[in-house]
C-alpha cells in the first residue's frame, strides 16, 4: 500500500496513526480488565514502565548534544533532590536550553 505525501495522504496518515493508537490503548484496559493485579503483575507493570523510560533515556545520553546532557543530568538531580517530575523535568528543559542558547 502506498500513500502518496500530498495533503490529504499526510491527513489520511495521522488519522490511521491516531486509530491504530486508541485500538491499542483502549485494548490494554480492556485485556487488563479480564486480569486481577496481583502484586507479580503489579511489578511487572511497573519495571516495564522503568525499562521504557531507560530505553529512550540511555540513548540520549549517550549520543545527545552537551544540551541533552545537561537536561538528563539537571532533570535526575533536581528529581533526587524535590521528588517531584513536573518540577524536575521543567528544570532539565531550562538546562537544556541555557546550555543550546549560550553554545
């Protein structure tokens, strides 16, 4: 199947993307709903959460500009030391961009 990148194939793209997005959202709470949660799945909800977050953050790190570093690192200090995401993550997109503006 071929879509052609004209406006109304750009349109029909993110209209296919955003079904293909609730089918699998609304089909994970309604698989779930048949599941108790125990506290084994309970655990393995929350390390894959942890293993999704590592896996867009390691890379990142590794190959991101000295903005991206200092956001990452900002972001994990700030997230130690208040214990609040909003918070952190506002101080690392500050960091980021401090760092972008003044390089």
């Amino acid at each position: 199947m071929v879509i052609e990148t004209t406006t109304l194939g750009v349109l029909a793209l993110i209209a296919i993307m955003a079904v293909v997005t609730l089918v699998t959202r609304f089909g994970g709470v309604f698989i779930m709903s048949f599941l108790r949660i125990s506290p084994r799945v309970e655990s393995f909800i929350n390390t894959m959460a942890s293993s999704v977050l590592i896996a867009i953050i390691v890379p990142m790190a590794v190959a991101g500009d000295l903005g991206a570093l200092a956001a990452l690192v900002t972001t994990g200090v700030a997230m130690l030391a208040i214990r609040k995401p909003l918070p952190a993550i506002t101080l690392g997109l500050l960091a980021a961009a401090l760092v972008r503006y003044l390089n």
